[in-house]
C-alpha cells in the first residue's frame, strides 16, 4: 500500500495498484534544525571516513579517519560566537592561527581586503568585482597559469572547476571510493554557458548534463524557481529538500529506490534563477558554500553570442539551514544527508517565472526524461516526507498527472505571526482550502490549480500540447508565437497567463486521447510565507483572482475538449457535474459585491426594525436608535465601497497604504457587527416563542414556510449553519481544528474586505498585466569568452585561468563567512515616490469632492435623514434648496453684470485718456517742430537712455526699496536706497548711486555706496563685490537683476568671495560676533579700529 503518514488518507492512492504497491518503512522522528547543526558543527566527535579539508581530494584509499585541523567547514560565524575546534572540547586555537585568520595554521595565504570579505551593506558592487577573471582575493589581481579549454561541437563552452578541498572532502568517503575512476562529481563543477534559448538546448547542439552523461535514470527531478529571495528563505526551501531526499535514500524496503543504483542518483535538484540583477547576491554565497556555484568563471557571451543561461552541476553533501548553520555528513547515521546531484541555472536576465518552468521542463527535462518533476518556489519549506508522499502518489497511480499537496502559512515560533489578523486571516484560508476544496476537486479529478509554489507533474503527461499552451504565456517566444503569442493576446488572454499553471492543469485533464487526472495528496506538507502587510496582500491578490477568473471561464469555455480525451464514462459524469459547480461558483462570484450588500443591509433591517406584530424590539441599541445607527451603517458602508473604486484606479496599494489600512479596519468592524444582529437573530428564534416569526402551531408546512420565508430568521440560520457551522465539523473530522480557534476570528474581520477591496482593487487593475521585463545591467561585469584556434588545429579553444587550489581554498574560506553571517532583514522605507504623492492628493481631492456632493445631495432628498432631527421633511428641504440655488444663481449673476459694466466704463475712460495724451503729444511735436524750422537745436537719445528707460519702466521695486534722481534730466545717475525688513542688516538705511554709462548695456553700470558699512562684500570705499557687475555681466541683464542682487547681499551676506576680509572672517568663524559687529556699525560704532556711519532709520 501507498505510504499513509498517521492519521492521514492519501487522496492520491488508487484502489487498482494497492497489490504491489511501494511499501515503505518508516523512518526516526526528523531532527530540528538547531539539533542537526549541534551534531553536524559543533560535536567533537568527528570520526568517521572522511578526509582532511585540506587533503589531496583524488587520493584513492585515504584514512577512514579525518586528520586534526583548525579550519573546518564546522566553524561558526555568528557575531557571539567563538570558534569551535571540531575535535577538541576547549575550543583551542592552534599555533600559528588567529580569529582573524584561521586558515594561517595551514599554510593558506592569509586574507587581506579584498571583494572576498567585503561588508554585507555593498555586496552587490562585491560581487561584480568578484566575476573578473582570476577575482581580486589576496591582494589584488594575479597572473595565473591558464589552460586551453575546447568547445564542444566548436560553440558550447563547458568547463570543470575544481571545487574548494573543504567541499571536496565534505563527501563521505564510501561515495567517492565506490565511483568510477576518473569521475569528477565530487572534485569538480562543471559550468556550461547556454548560449541558445530552452528549446535548442538539446544533445543535438552539443549540450548535456551530467546525470546523462553518467547514464543514470533521473526518477524525480525537484525544481525550485527564484527570483529576488534572500538566502534564509532559499535555506528554508533547499534544506528541507535534502533533508527529504534523506527520507528517500535511507528507505530499507523500497521495491523501486533500492534496485536499479543507489537512490541519491535518481533524483536531481535543480534551481533555477530569474536573473542576475533581481538576484540576492548573499545567497549565491550560500550556493557557492555547497559547492552548487563559484565566482568569477560566467561569462557573458561566447564569441559575441549572449550567454542565455549560466548552468552549474555538482553533487553535493553539504547543506545550510535557515538560520546560517552549516550542515555536512559526520556518520553513517540517519540523519546524514547524502549526496544530492544539484543543477544551478543562473539566467541573465529577468524573463519571468514561466520562462524559468520552459528551461525545466523543455531544456532540463527533455535530456534527464524524469518520470516525476516537483515544483517549488524558493521560500517554501517542504514538510517531512512531503516530496516522498508525492511521489508515491504518482507511484501508486498509473493516470496520476499532476497532484498539490497542503501548503500552510509560516506561523513562526510559538505561532507569533498569527497575531497579525492579516496572517491569521490567510491560514484560515488555506486551511479551509485545503479541508473542503482540494479534496472536493480531487474526487472529481480535476483540481483547478495545482499551485506552483508546491506541486508535481508526471513528465510525459505534460508533454505535447499542455506544455505547448502553457508556454503561450511566455513572452521570450512572442516573436516566434505571432499572434498565438503573448504579445499578440487580448487582455483576457493575458489575465488567464497570470494563472498559467491553471491553463495547464485544464490542458492536461483534456489532454486528447488520455486519462490523467489531479489529485490532493493530504499527507505532503509544505509551509511558505505570506504577505503581513495590507499593500502587498492587495498586490498579491490582483494578480491571482484575476488569473483564476479568466482561467475559470477559460476551462468553460473550452469544457468540450473533454470529449476528445480517454475519460471514462464515470470520470466524465463527475467532470460535468464539477463544470455546473463551476458555472454556479463564477456567477456568484460576479454578484458577490451586491450579494453582500444586500446580506448586510437585510440582516440589520431585520434586527433593527422587526416586524411590529410579533413585539420584538430593535437589537442592539433599542427601537429608537438602532435605525438610525443601521443607517449611518449603511452611508459609510457605500462611502467606503465608493473610495475602493476611486483608490483602484489612480492609486498603487503602496501609494496609498493608510487608506487600505483604514478601510479594511471599516468593513471589519461593519462585519463584526453585522455577524453579531446574526447570532442574536439566531438566540431569538430559539429563546422565546413569542418572540420569532416561525409558525409552530400549525403543522410541519405552514412551519417550514414560515421558516424559508424571506422575512424570516431561518434563512439566516440556514446560511449561518451552512458555512460557520460546516467549517467546524469538516476540520474536527479532518483532526485539524486548530485554526478555527486561532484564526477564524480574525478571517471574519477581514472576510468582508476580500469582496469590497480584493475583488474590487482586482477588476480595477484588469488592464495591468505586468509582463514587463527588466534587463541585467549586472550581466555587464561578467567577462567575454573569445575562441581561437590552435596551432596546426581546427578546434576552437579559449584560454581559461587555472587557479591554484591553495588560491581556491584561501577564497572559499571568505566565501562561507560571508554565506554563514546571520541575516539581517533590510529596513523598508515606506516613503512614497513623488508620483505616488501626486496621485495621493489627487484621490483625496476627488474623495472630497464626490462625498462632500453626495453628503449633500443625501441631506436634502433622502427621508432617512428625518431620523436625525431634521425639522421638515426631504420634500421640504428640496423646495427650500431649490429656492436658495435659484437666489443664489441670480446673485451670481448679478455681481457679474456689475463687473461688466465697471470694466466697460473704465475702458472708455481709459479711451479717453489715452486720446487726450495722444493729442498733447502731437501738439509737442509740433512745437518741437517749429522750434526745429526756427533753427534751435533738437535734443538727441541715446541707445542707453532708451535702454535704461525701458528698465526704469520694468521696474518692479518692493517696500524695502526706494529710487531718486537728483537730476530730473539725466536718467543714467540715480540713487537706490535699501531698507532690509528682515536679516541680520534689518532697520537700516543703505544708500547706492549707480552711474550708467552710454555703452550700456554692453558695459555694467557702476555701483557704490555711499556709506562706509561693516558687509563682507563692500569694502570701506563702497565698492560693491557683485559677480554680475564683473565677469558674470551680460547685455540681457538689466538694472532690474543688479537690484535684486544688491538686495540679496543685505539676506545672505557672501564670505566665500569678500571685499572686506576681515568681516568676511568674523562671518566664517563666528556668525553671532559677525551679528554682533553689524549691529555696532549701524548705530554709528567702531568694529576693528574702524569708525562706520549710523545706517539706522
């Protein structure tokens, strides 16, 4: 039989293949994380076979025991922690060894400053140093020996390192010994820079793998995709997949994992990237650390053909928790990881998670052909023996194509988290997901969505036509699809690609001429995290009921294609029944924002305004308050409804975090209360027979018409039962009720804000599809791989640095300090962006225009206002406002007329005065004229009198300034006089004659003062030191800009560019002495041997 964990059904198992079934055997209660890492750090206990860290790893026949050492892969690198010698109780360090430098004691080149040991805080600008050839470990750049390297089938480059002696020695000697000669698994990693897109990385082209190359079967290939996790979640997932591969391995009766070579070499792990600039560069330390990754051997391009995809292989036993604590094999025991073959495929750049799945499935999967791939995203942790529970699904079950198991929310230590509402809220959900719908769908065999962050395909039931629908929605191939492709769908098309593994569990249950089906496996756990905040649970939540909704009515729609498929008729029967279950769930999803308004308004009528015959008074606040506390209800209830629509559509969640924030606290609050009229609708039909509307004396029909009745409780107690009530029952039957005590509270606060803020922010943003892509800047510190040929050859080789060992080993060290430093979470700054800010205001200045309108219009015309006190009635107030508008308009009116007329009577007085001075000047010339024929010379202007008379009428001169000319005749000598109002120079009088001369405006007018004044910028003289009176002056400056610039002297006097020096020193060194000296000058006193003029006014 199937293996069945205590207590639970797997709902994969298949009543045809119980005979010969995988039996399996169970294994020791798995250990912590902290208990692995005492044993496999910190024991001092160490013997076993293994070889130094620092031994020829390609010695055959080494001692079963590990030579002493003072640098380990044990070491431990938290910031209160010593370092602990393996193999000595007192922690000793040996001679020769300091904190600073361990590796000193075996002749390791000590470490400098370097980009290997650079501070977390610029990791990233680390790392780009890091990928130049030979890296900068050490002290600088080295001129390493290189070593010719041919490529395969003349254009693929793949190269062997070899990896650090810790690593290589981290391998259980019974592994390396039992391998093939010269085999290079443990001692080397092999990196292969795909040059092609997925569906060209075949045999074919030149590209291969190593479990193909070492002609293994590959029975379960466990994917794990990635985009920006930092390394405590990437932990969290890769560790707890080794630890179940170690279930796998250690099993003692297996009929399969037993036969056929050792287990560990049947299942391949493989990561995949989305890109090297969203990538955490702390968690390619922790890959590094294992063996899975090493710096500065990428590249690229190769001969001007951009590298694709970086892939790296090695098989590893080495693994880092969660909590940066380095795990590696010490015994035979079995809680020993075993060897794990490992695939790392870094993309260059960001091309989305689908495209991710198309490297798996088209590329890696096509030359490994595994019967059993496992997907997961990075950051979700699988449970004990979840992945072996899923596989025997697919064992025990010959049409099994695709299965999910149980995902959960990350609760914390001692459940912490679930005192976020928001994260309790999500555990409910997933809890009750996972107890009423998964199994519903998996007796019918068809499971909507197997999600991507925990679920399992049979390979070969996925081929064909579902991976090619799948891979529509991948926008690397838009060009090659055309219109098919993702650049040439509709909007709905696009929505349906957000749910893509949707598209695919439909297209495999319809799959022409089969008979796969999906299942829920109970017994397979996995546990990720959840959003805590409002803004990103928004976000998160756009994205998935969009993509379920267009995926939904896309399964419909193509419902037919079932026809074509190998179902029986019984399958098929349930598959229709399930298609009306659908059909019936999609509507009352599209209604289900006015279902539950109306929900909410009729419970409150019904316990706020009972019916007067049966003597039931008004619950909660009596017959006179609670009408008109249910209406104010009701107002804020819509007014907030109406904000969900304003917000959706100007607004990002993170833009407009305290308004979500507030509205989800609203509609809990409505909701509690409505949930509370409910319950007491309940107590009052079941407390007092006088007090309920149900007929009980009358017989069975008149009392079941009078429960189902519209104006009744019962249906209430119906809908109550059918949802509270079967949440209970269902999970104490599944023996998992935790959550309905935990977190059912908190989902009821936050339900109702998952129809009026999820639903509607969803709708909203129909059009935001984000299938942008961004590039890989990073990409650019990655060096060049350029071919040549060799002498008297035909094959292209490149020239590849070949490292030292002792080089690599000094570098690693680094490389696992950095990997095994303690996380600390970046701080998020929550500042908006400026268009954030723009758009914030925006909506709250629509908010206030549309309320403040409908407060209004409410007022006047609704009769629900007379509860308020309101001495008239709606048709009333509606007269008297109707009244005011007209009174008003005219007024408005009026005022304008009056204007009109004003303005109109003061242009023809303006005419008239502009025809008089028009007149008066002709009569001058005249005069001017007759003066001219007597033979009186005429008075010439010059271009800077023009000129200087067009500044003079530009003018603008403010309050603390004044202008005279003591030459009525002469416009090119005045004297301005400043008055500063504010400034260390306030209450003074400042006197400056500017004396213009006729090649003005080429030449600057001159300025002085005509006081002696204490200013760093005028010298005793009254020589003005203003940039735009020197070098900086040009013809299209005026007097204008040199006013201005003498009034911005007295606000911020200059000390960088004085005349004074002295003041300009008082100002640097002291600006209250400098405060204090300008007050002494401007009543008259002396500063520095200098007697000044009183200034005062």
């Amino acid at each position: 039989m199937a293996y069945q964990p205590p207590g639970n059904n797997n709902g994969a198992q298949s009543p045809n293949y119980n005979d010969g079934g995988h039996r399996l055997e169970d294994l020791p209660q798995g250990a912590t994380y902290e208990e692995e890492a005492s044993r496999g750090l910190l024991s001092n206990q160490q013997g076993g076979p293994f070889g130094g860290p620092f031994d020829d790893p390609h010695q055959r026949g080494t001692s079963p025991v590990r030579p002493t050492s003072g640098y380990s892969l044990t070491e431990t690198y938290a910031p209160d922690a010593g370092f602990h010698d393996p193999y000595s109780t007192t922690g000793s360090v040996y001679s020769g060894q300091s904190a600073d430098n361990p590796a000193a004691a075996f002749g390791v080149p000590g470490r400098v400053a370097s980009p290997y040991a650079r501070s977390e805080t610029s990791s990233t600008e680390a790392w780009r140093q890091r990928q130049a050839p030979g890296g900068a470990g050490g002290g600088g750049l080295r001129r390493y020996a290189t070593r010719k390297v041919k490529l395969v089938q003349g254009s693929v480059l793949s190269v062997d390192y070899p990896v650090p002696s810790a690593i290589q020695n981290a391998i259980q000697a019974k592994y390396r010994n039992d391998l093939e000669g010269g085999s290079e698994e443990f001692t080397h990693m092999r990196y292969t820079a795909a040059t092609c897109d997925p569906n060209d990385f075949t045999l074919h082209n030149g590209y291969n793998l190593r479990p193909a190359m070492y002609n293994r079967h590959t029975e379960l290939l466990i994917a794990v995709t990635y985009y920006n996790e930092d390394k405590t979640l990437t932990s969290r997932t890769l560790h707890g997949v080794m630890q179940n591969i170690r279930d796998i391995v250690n099993l003692k009766k297996s009929e399969f994992w037993n036969k056929g070579g050792p287990a560990w070499q049947k299942i391949v792990v493989a990561l995949v990237f989305d890109g090297i600039d969203p990538c955490d560069k702390d968690t390619l330390d922790v890959l590094a650390t294992i063996g899975i990754y090493q710096d500065g051997v990428m590249k690229r391009d190769v001969d001007g053909k951009e590298t694709v995809a970086h892939i790296f292989e090695y098989t590893t036993q080495l693994s880092v928790t969660p909590n940066q604590q380095l795990i590696r094999p010490t015994d035979d025991g079995p809680t020993t990881l075993p060897p794990v073959q490992m695939m790392f495929c870094l993309k260059q750049k960001n091309s989305k998670k689908i495209n991710s799945h198309r490297w798996l499935f088209n590329a890696f999967g096509r030359i490994l052909n595994p019967e059993v791939c496992i997907l997961l995203d990075a950051g979700t942790k699988p449970g004990q023996k979840s992945l072996l529970a899923l596989w025997e699904g697919f064992y025990n079950d010959k049409d099994l194509g695709g299965a999910c198991g149980e995902i959960h929310a990350m609760l914390g230590k001692g459940w912490k988290n679930l005192v976020n509402p928001l994260v309790a809220a999500q555990n409910f959900e997933y809890k009750i997901s996972n107890i009423l719908d998964k199994p519903l769908e998996s007796s019918f065999g068809y499971v909507s969505v197997l999600p991507g962050a925990f679920s399992a395909y049979r390979f070969r039931a996925i081929m064909g036509r579902p991976l090619e629908q799948y891979f529509h929605g991948d926008h690397t191939l838009s060009k090659q699809l055309g219109k098919k492709g993702i650049e040439g769908m509709n909007i709905f098309k696009k929505n349906m690609f957000l749910a893509e593994d949707r598209i695919l569990c439909f297209e495999l249950v319809a799959k022409a001429g089969s008979k796969w089906h999906l299942s829920y496996v109970k017994a397979s756990k996995g546990e990720t995290d959840v959003p805590e905040g409002v803004a990103e649970f928004i976000s998160q939540r756009r994205r998935w009921l969009n993509g379920s909704f267009a995926a939904g009515l896309y399964s419909l729609m193509h419902f037919g294609r079932m026809y074509k498929s190998g179902h029986n008729i019984i399958r098929m029967f349930f598959l229709h029944i399930q298609m009306l279950y659908n059909v019936f769930n999609t509507i009352l999803t599209w209604f289900s924002l006015a279902s539950y308004w109306l929900t909410t308004t009729v419970i409150m009528d019904l316990v706020g305004t009972p019916s007067e015959s049966n003597g039931n008074k008004g619950f909660p606040f009596g017959k006179s308050a609670t009408p008109i506390i249910n209406t104010i209800v009701k107002y804020i209830y819509l007014g907030f409804l109406l904000l969900q629509f304003i917000l959706a559509l100007g607004n990002r969640p993170k833009g407009s975090r305290f308004s979500y924030l507030t509205s989800f606290v609203v509609f809990g609050i409505i909701q509690i209360y409505v949930v509370v009229d409910a319950l007491y609708l309940v107590v009052r039909a079941f407390s007092s027979s006088d007090a309920i509307d149900f007929v009980t004396d009358k017989g069975v029909g008149e009392f079941l018409k009078s429960f189902f009745s519209s104006s009744g409780a019962g249906i209430i107690i119906i809908a109550l039962a059918a949802t509270f009530g079967l949440y209970f029952v269902a999970s104490f039957m599944y023996l998992d009720p935790w959550h309905m005590f935990t977190s059912f509270p908190a989902y009821m606060f936050v339900q109702s804000s998952y129809i009026n803020v999820l639903n509607v922010y969803a709708f909203s943003n129909w059009h935001d599809v984000s299938w942008g892509t961004k590039g890989a800047d990073k990409a650019d510190a990655l060096p060049s791989a350029t071919t040549t040929k060799e002498e008297g050859g035909k094959e292209a080789v490149i020239e590849e640095i070949d490292k030292p060992q002792a080089d690599i080993d000094s570098q690693f060290e680094a490389t696992v300090k950095r990997a095994l430093t303690p996380y600390v979470p970046p701080v998020e700054k929550d500042e908006k962006s400026l268009d954030d800010s723009y758009k914030s205001f925006r909506t709250r200045l629509v908010t206030l225009w549309i309320f403040s309108n409908a407060f209004l219009a409410v007022c006047i015309t609704s009769d629900g206002m007379d509860k308020f006190g309101f001495t008239n009635t709606a048709t009333d107030r509606t007269s008297r406002f109707f009244q005011a508008l007209l009174w008003s308009n005219a007024a408005v009116a009026l005022v304008r007329f009056i204007g009109a007329c004003w303005f109109l009577a003061v242009e023809m007085a303006a005419g008239t005065y502009v025809f008089y001075k028009v007149l008066a000047k002709q009569q001058q010339q005249q005069a001017e004229n007759a003066e001219g024929a007597a033979g009186k010379k005429k008075k010439k202007v010059t271009a800077a009198q023009l000129r200087v008379q067009r500044d003079l009428q530009e003018l603008t001169l403010g309050s603390t300034m004044k202008m005279s000319f003591p030459n009525p005749d002469d416009i090119l000598n005045f004297t301005l006089t400043i008055e500063p109002d504010e400034g260390m120079y306030k209450g003074g009088a400042f006197h400056f004659s500017f004396n213009v001369n006729q090649n003005f405006p080429h030449d600057p007018p001159k300025v002085k003062c005509t006081q002696k004044i204490y200013h760093p910028n005028i010298d005793l003289e009254g020589n003005v030191c203003l940039n735009i009176l020197r070098e900086d002056w040009k013809p299209v400056l005026n007097l204008n800009a040199v006013i201005v610039g003498m009034q911005f002297l007295f606000l911020e006097p200059n000390a960088s560019d004085p005349l004074n020096k002295e003041a300009a020193d008082d100002l640097r060194q002291n600006r209250e002495t400098f405060k204090r000296n300008v007050r002494t000058s401007m009543t008259g006193g002396t500063v520095r041997n200098v007697q000044y003029e009183r200034v005062m006014k």
